[in-house]
C-alpha cells in the first residue's frame, strides 16, 4: 500500500477508469460474472441497435429492470473513497458504467464513456426533454412526438460520444497514475486508455479479484474487491498528503 499511496500522494494529475465490477458491491451485476446474464441472455446480444430494431420490447424489458436496480442501489465506500482522492490532484473519473453512482458518491469530473442508463431519448432526435421515470409506464416507451424511446446508453457497434472519449483520452495522456478498478478489459474503446498512460509513463494500479489482460502489465495489481481497497486507499493517501503538509510547513 504504501507505493500505491505514494504514488498518488505526489500525483498532480489521476485517472480512474472504471467499470462494472466498481458497482457490483452496490447490488448491480457485472456484465460477464456472475447474475450478469439476463433470462440467460449475454448483454452483447441485447446492448445494440439491430437487437432494438428486431425486438424494442425485449431490450426496453432488460433496461426497465437495469434502470429499477439503479434507482435502488446506492454508491458504497469504494465510490466515497475516490471522490476522497480528488482532495489533492486533479482526478478525473473515466467510467464504462452507465449507473451515475460515480457523481452520486460526489466525484466531481466523471467522464461517461458509455452515456447514463437513467436518461432516455428519442429514437426521432425530436428533442423533447427526457421525463421517463425509472419504470417506464409503458414497454416499449414512447416519446410525445410518437417516436420509440431508447436507453440513452451506447450500445456495441455505436461509436462513443466524442466529447467523452476527447476527455478520457486528455486525462489518460495527462496522468501521473492511473487506477483501473473493477473491469475485464475486454471492451474497446475503453480498454484502450490504461495501455496510453501505461506507454505514457503512468503508475499504473489494477483493483480486481480477477486477473486481466492489465493484471501482468500493470505496476501494481491488487486482488480486492473495490469495496475493500479503495478506503484503505483513500486513507493512507490522505495521511501521506498530511504528513508531506506538515512536512513542509515544519
Ligand atoms: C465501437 C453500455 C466503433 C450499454 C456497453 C473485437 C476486438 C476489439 C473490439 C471489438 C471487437 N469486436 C467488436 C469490437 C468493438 C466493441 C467491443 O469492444 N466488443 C467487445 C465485447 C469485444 N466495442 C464497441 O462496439 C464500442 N463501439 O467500437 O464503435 C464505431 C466507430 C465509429 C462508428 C461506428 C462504430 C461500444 C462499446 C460500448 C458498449 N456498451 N455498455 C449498457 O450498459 O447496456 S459495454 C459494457 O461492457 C458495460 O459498459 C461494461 O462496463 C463494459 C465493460 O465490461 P466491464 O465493465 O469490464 O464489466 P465485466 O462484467 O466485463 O467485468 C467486471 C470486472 O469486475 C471483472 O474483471 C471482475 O473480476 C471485476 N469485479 C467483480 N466484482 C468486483 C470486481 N472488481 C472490483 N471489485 C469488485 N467487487
């Protein structure tokens, strides 16, 4: 611990990058372990636009039960433990996951690489203002202009919003350290960000019960659970920063 928190203690610029294992302790499932499937049915068959196009109902009856586990779940220690981080450097929270529990635990710069599972919008580009509720009314729900509403969420063979990706690519070029917690790296474009601050000169720290494609690469990888290492984390790097304070004010 005592590398991992030095490294943040004197990192002026951090990346985050985040994915469903981060969540998992918040009661979500993880895409491809355990309770990741749905009536037996993987994600990759039902998070894209031809599965929309076939069968709207289906996948809107997958999001409707996304969006309701969401709405009940709520950020756990590991969430509050990197918005600690941002106390002293410039951290920026580049997340896979589409639940928003990043912001909620009060992370303040939270890039969504794949969009928000709690906003909707129309398949028609009306712009009319998203006022779904959580459980849609209604399966497949519509806009009012008449148009079907879909998860406004990226959906594989979709490119990323470009904002979002310009962000992730800024931060994960800028970063002294990088901590990758909580995903498989098997999905692209997002998996891409840790190899650029690896070949950047980046520390970079893996938090995964599981090896990885990352887990050999990595400067340090550590099999914990989010839940558990990140307020270890948090605090060593809090009290690495105080002692530094102190240090240079003696
Ligand atoms: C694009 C939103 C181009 C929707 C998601 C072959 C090779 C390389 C790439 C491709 C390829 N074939 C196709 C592609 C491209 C494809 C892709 O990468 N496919 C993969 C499956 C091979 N990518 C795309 O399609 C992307 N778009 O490339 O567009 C383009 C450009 C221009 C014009 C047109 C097109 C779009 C990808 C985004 C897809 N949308 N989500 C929704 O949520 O419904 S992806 C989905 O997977 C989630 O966002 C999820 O976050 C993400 C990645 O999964 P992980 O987060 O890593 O989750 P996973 O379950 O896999 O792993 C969890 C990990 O946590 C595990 O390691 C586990 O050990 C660990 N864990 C468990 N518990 C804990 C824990 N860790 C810590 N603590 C715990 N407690």
């Amino acid at each position: 611990m005592t590398g991992i928190a030095e490294a943040f203690a004197s990192a002026r610029s951090a990346l985050v990058l985040t994915g469903a294992g981060m969540s998992a302790e918040s009661g979500i499932p993880t895409f491809r372990g355990p309770g990741g499937l749905w009536r037996d049915r993987r994600p990759e068959e039902l998070a894209t636009p031809e599965a929309f196009r076939r069968d709207p109902a289906l996948v809107w009856e997958w999001y409707a039960w996304r969006r309701r586990r969401v709405a009940e779940a709520a950020p756990h220690a590991g969430h509050l433990a990197i918005a600690r981080l941002e106390a002293g450097a410039d951290v920026t929270v580049v997340t896979q996951n589409v639940d928003g529990l990043h912001r909620r635990a009060g992370s303040r710069r939270v890039v969504e690489l794949h969009g928000n599972i709690l906003r909707a919008r129309c398949t028609a580009a009306c712009g009319a203002p998203d006022d779904l509720p959580a459980d849609p009314p209604e399966i497949p729900p519509r806009c009012a202009c008449g148009a079907l509403l879909r998860p406004d969420v990226v959906w594989f063979g979709e490119p990323l919003p470009e904002d979002a990706m310009g962000e992730a690519l800024r931060a994960a070029g800028a970063a002294q350290v990088a901590l990758v917690v909580g995903t498989s790296s098997v999905v692209y474009p997002a998996a891409a960000l840790w190899r650029i601050a690896l070949e950047r000169g980046a520390t970079v720290v893996e938090v995964n019960p599981e090896s990885t494609p990352l887990s050999d690469l990595a400067t340090w990888s550590v099999r914990e659970t989010a839940g558990s290492f990140l307020p270890r984390l948090a605090e060593a790097v809090a009290a690495r920063r105080t002692g530094d304070e102190e240090r240079r004010t003696a």
